[in-house]
C-alpha cells in the first residue's frame, strides 16, 4: 500500500527525533507559535495566518520530554487507523489515552491541542488523520450533485436538492476529494445562513431555486468541514459566498471566522477562509431601516462590539460605521425579526434589496 502524506510526515518526524538520540543529543521539536501575539492577518491573501515566532518543545525538561511521549503516542495510534482504515473521534482518542501509561492526557483539550500541533508541523488536515469532531457539518440544499463514499468504499450520486428532504444534504465531517466528489453544480451563488430557522424558511419557501443559490445552514459557528465546504465551491466552481446572519456581535464573528478564519485555525486558514465572502446579514442600519423588533446589548454584546473595532477583520469603512451604529443604539436583531412583515418578506424583499447592492451580483 502506497504511504499516505501523513504517514510521510510522521515518519520525517519520527527519523528526527531518533537521529537526535542516536547522535546523542536532545530530541526536540519545533513549530510556529500559537500563541495569540503571533497570529496576524496576511493582508495578502486576507487570512489568518501565524507569524514568525516558534517554539520548542525539548526532552530536556520534563513537561517537555512528556510532551514528545505523548505526541510519538498519538503518531502510533493514527498510523494504527490509516493502516486498518479506521476513523476516531477527538473524543476517543483522549479516552484511548488512558492505556498509555506516562502519556496518557490529563483532559480532552490537552489532547485536541496536540491534533492541531501535528496540523501545524505536517502542513496537513485533521482529516487526513482519520481524526474527526463528535458534530458533523451542517446542511446544504439547492441544484448540486456530489459523489459522497459509501461505507462499502463506492461513490454514491446525491442531488442536495431533488434525493433530499426539506432538511438537505448533511454535509459529512470529511468533504476532501477522497470522500466527497463535486459534480454537477446548477447555481449562481452560495448563501450561507446562521440559524435553523431561517433556513427552513428559505427552504419553505423555495428561494434556493428562485434565486438559483446553494443554501447552507451554517448552524451557528460552522464547523470546519461547513468551512471547507464553502472554500471549495468557491475555489473549484467560482461560486461567490454571501454570509446571512442575525445582526449582534457573535454572528458578526461567524462572517469573520467564514471570510478570513478563525485565530483557532489559523495555521489551515488557506484550505478554510474565503476573504471574497460578503456579509448580507442584519446589520444596526436594517434595524433602523426595516425598523425591526430588537433585543437591548447585553454588557458582554457591548464588550465584544469594541473589541471588534480592534480586530483587523473588522477594520474597513462598512464595519466600523455599523459597528458605532449598533453600540449608539444599544440595540441587536435576529433574522427571524424580519417575519414582522410576513413569511415571505425575507425572500420576496429583503434578501433581493440586500443582493442588489453588492457589486457584481450576477444572481
């Protein structure tokens, strides 16, 4: 069986370390910072990104030779599951921990941390670790066809719009070309919606076909494979991505983390972020404008709103002037809110005016 990119890059670790012991040094490794200081916004490709800071992890103190044990642990038993095609969630593996004695981990994020680590040292995905998330993605539902792999190793052909019901296509935690194939995509544009409830509504009432978009449900802050999903279908089918979510500061951050990443991922921004996305959302001036029922900001809303004037991601025109807005009226809206107006307002109205704005809309 040909080696797998992972099993590439575990053994180039593996021969690293065991050449330092062998020629009598101090096995140590060595990755980009995660700390937060050193995580920036490339303004060239638009994404998170981490900078040039690094760290080393050396046996030659304790917490750092158990680090090393633990990290050759979790080599082996992924090896383990690329060899026998097996999958594991994140919290397996820290329960399968418990039978490796010194290198057991004393809690879940210590274990999930180390995932990441081996992201950031091998430039790969989780999944190419058959390590996956106790959630799956979220739904899509509109005029494409993709190719999802069978638990007997076929591909099976899946219209997210005519083989679904009203809920759609679930979107499975791995989306990478080995598991889920795109093939035919019948749709001028992604919108991409934070909350169960407005995608129904979209769902009810046939906007996806209407409009001719893909409607995801991003199920609040979407999951990475939700992310990756929408990467590709813009990458691979030039698909622009509109981000639809309530107006207050939480759902400002979902657009954040869809268009630029998030500072958790920083180091697979590129196969996550899509910088082209725009945000349709409820912003302070379509509380004002549609005059929608609100809900007062809490302290901590008002406490995220002026961090937000310091996040880069949130430093243009458009983003301070509706940030100012919403913390001078105090106030917040869901998307739900615009059903002030009936059920179809939201897609007879509001999405067509707010669509039209965007420049080179071709919907």
């Amino acid at each position: 069986m040909n080696e797998t990119p992972a099993e590439k890059k575990f053994r180039e670790i593996i021969s690293s370390i065991h050449s330092s012991i062998a020629g009598g040094d101090v096995p140590e490794i060595q990755m980009a910072s995660r700390n937060k200081d050193n995580i920036v916004l490339d303004y060239l490709s638009s994404v998170w990104k981490y900078g040039d800071s690094t760290v080393t992890r050396s046996a030659r103190s304790l917490d750092g030779a158990k680090y090393i044990l633990k990290l050759l642990y979790m080599v082996e038993f992924i090896e383990s599951m690329i060899q026998t095609n097996k999958s594991s969630t994140l919290r397996e593996m820290y329960y399968i921990s418990e039978g490796w004695n010194l290198a057991k981990f004393g809690a879940q994020d210590e274990s999930n941390m180390m995932a990441e680590d081996l992201e950031v040292l091998s430039s790969l995905l989780r999944e190419d670790f058959k390590l996956r998330p106790e959630e799956n993605g979220a739904s899509i539902m509109g005029n494409i066809t993709v190719e999802e792999k069978t638990r007997k190793g076929e591909f099976k052909k899946i219209n997210c719009k005519d083989d679904v019901g009203d809920s759609g296509y679930p979107i499975p935690y791995n989306v990478e070309e080995e598991k889920l194939r795109i093939k035919d995509v019948d749709a001028d544009f992604i919108l991409a919606i934070e909350t169960g409830g407005m995608f129904d509504r979209l769902v009810e009432n046939g906007f996806d076909e209407e409009s001719r978009s893909l409607l995801v449900h991003l199920k609040g802050q979407p999951a990475r494979s939700t992310r990756r999903l929408l990467k590709r279908l813009n990458t691979e089918r030039n698909l622009p991505v509109y981000v639809f979510t309530d107006g207050d500061p939480w759902s400002f951050r979902i657009f954040g983390s869809i268009a630029y990443g998030a500072i958790k991922t920083a180091h697979i921004s590129e196969y996550l972020a899509v910088p082209t996305a725009e945000f349709i959302g409820i912003t302070a001036s379509d509380i004002l404008n549609y005059d929608l029922p609100t809900d007062k900001l809490s302290d901590r809303d008002v406490a995220a709103l002026n961090s937000e004037l310091k996040d880069p991601r949130f430093n243009s025109e458009f983003w301070v002037q509706e940030i100012e807005t919403m913390l001078r009226i105090g106030k917040k809206a869901e998307q739900q809110a615009l059903a002030k107006y009936g059920l179809d307002y939201v897609t007879k109205t509001y999405l067509p005016e707010k669509l039209s704005e965007i420049d080179g809309f071709r919907g």
